[in-house]
C-alpha cells in the first residue's frame, strides 16, 4: 500500500520487520516495534492534552531516541512539529523537561505545562496500537522557524516522503527539519546518534489549532 504520511511507512516496517533495529544512541537501542509503539503511547498523551489534527508542536530535545519517539508521537497525534535544537542556541523560553499545550479557544490562548521525562519514561510501559487519525500528503508535517522563531517554511508529509537519503549517512546533528531521520526511517534503515555532549535542556511544547 501506498502512502504518503511519514508516520504509516514507519507503522508498516513495524509490522513487517518488528525486531528489527530502528534507532541507536549512547544509552539504547530500540526496534521498530519499541520506538512505533511508545510514540504511540506518548501521541495518544499529547491527544488527550490538547493537541489535535493540524496542530502544531515545537520540540526542544536533543538527538537520540527521546528525539524521534518524541517527533514521532507529533505526527500520529496528526499534527506538525518544528525541532529546536538545543545545541543550536538562539532564544528559547520554554522550560526544560516541558509539555505546553493551547487549548484551543480562540479568544485567548491557555497553555498547560508538564514534564516530558515521566511520559517518555511512562511510554515503555505503555504498548499502545496505531492511531486511527487521517493524514493526507498534503498535511503539514514539520514548520521551519527563522532566526526569531516564527514560521518560515511549512512543509508537508509528501514532500519529505519523496525525499532521498544523500551519499553521506545521516550525521548527529541533521538539517533543522530531522528531514535525514526521516529517509532513513521510511526506508527501514537504522538511525545511530553518535556520543554527543547532551545539555540539561529537553522540552516539547505543542499547539492545538
């Protein structure tokens, strides 16, 4: 089957290829059935808490398997995510190990703080089945920031789908948009964090619309 949603060709290699290993860091290893189903677990959280289909999460975290459970749970919750890296510097005020999500009033905006290390910790625990929620290509997958934070780029799931991985493999520190984690998840590969100096900073911060 044919898809344009970067979250069901992961699925699909969790079905098919279960034990086979997904993504590698410094600390574990996890298989496609580890990392589908604890972003699983983490997305119907983040569904619960207010984020909803063409919703938008900025995620602070550093590179490893946090990272990618963490993007991951975005796009099953049916919404977008822009990553701040917190090796990359520049303003940032979200506080550290947080969830802020709005609600979706449009009068005014009201956010709900929580620490991500209990649900992230919580989510190996959790074995949860895929997410029933509607993705089409055309759906905005990652939003690009610019230098002061606000939306540059919108980019939607076809576009990366269609991506291909460069000669080089993919590095610790990719493009802004983890587009290079992507590529060579959706094509079954194994994502390998290098060791990496890792700061105290690891946040998510999401917006229902």
């Amino acid at each position: 089957m044919v898809t344009s949603a970067i979250h069901r060709k992961i699925e699909q290699h969790a079905a098919a290829r279960p034990d086979a290993t997904a993504v590698a860091d410094s600390d574990r290893t996890l298989t496609y059935r580890e990392l589908n189903q604890r972003a699983n677990a983490v997305a119907r959280w983040l569904g619960g808490s207010g984020l909803t289909r063409g919703g938008a999460a900025i995620v602070r975290i550093d590179p490893g398997a946090d990272l990618l459970i963490a993007l991951l749970a975005v796009l099953k919750a049916g919404a977008a995510y822009t990553w701040i890296d917190p090796a990359a510097g520049g303003p940032c005020d979200l506080p550290s190990f947080a969830i802020a999500c709005r609600s979706t009033c449009a009068a005014e905006r009201r956010y709900r703080a929580v620490d991500i290390r209990r649900l992230l910790a919580e989510s190996v625990a959790r074995p949860s089945p895929n997410l029933p929620i509607l993705t089409r290509g055309t759906d905005i997958a990652c939003i690009l920031a610019d230098e002061i934070g606000a939306a540059h780029v919108l980019v939607p799931h076809a576009v990366i789908v269609s991506m291909r991985e460069p000669a080089r493999a993919a590095s610790a520190r990719p493009d802004p948009g983890a587009f290079g984690y992507w590529i060579r998840l959706m094509t079954g590969g194994t994502v390998t964090f290098a060791a990496v100096e890792r700061g105290p900073a690891l946040s998510t911060a999401s917006a229902a619309a």
